[in-house]
C-alpha cells in the first residue's frame, strides 16, 4: 500500500519537519542548512506548492533570523567582529 504525504496525519508531517530542522540546527555547518532548504523548496515545487511553501517559511523565518541576529550579533560580548 503506498501512502502518499497528503494522506498522512499534518502532525506527522510537522514531527518531520521539526526534525529535520533541529537536525540542520545542530549540526552547524552551513551547507547542511543550504541543502534542507533546497531539498524542501524541489518538494514543493514537485508538489506545485513552491509559492505557498515560501511563503509560509518567509513568515516562520523571518522573526527567527530578527531574534537570533539581536541576541548573537548585537548583543554579543564576543571581541570579534
């Protein structure tokens, strides 16, 4: 029997996408990120929800990357630059 992702439970599809996220996250290297991000929009574009797709991540992204730009790059006590 072969189950297609429209037919599995959204949390199901939400538990993976959490993972995959926490996954590129602790891995910290950038290709990784580069790679799941490329990877997800081929999906979407194979799916025809490429637009939907980025946009919804666009939103989810955007304050993640505001909230993480204050609290490293301008509240940092790191002597770099």
């Amino acid at each position: 029997m072969k189950r297609r992702i429209t037919q599995l439970h959204p949390f199901t599809v939400l538990c993976l996408a959490v993972f995959t996220v926490a996954v590129a996250t602790a891995a910290s290297v950038w290709w990784l990120s580069c790679a799941v991000i490329v990877m997800c929009l081929a999906i979407g574009a194979v799916a025809g929800k490429a637009r939907k797709l980025a946009a919804l991540s666009g939103a989810i992204m955007l304050p993640t990357l505001l909230s993480l730009l204050m609290i490293h790059g301008l509240a940092s006590r790191d002597s770099s630059r």
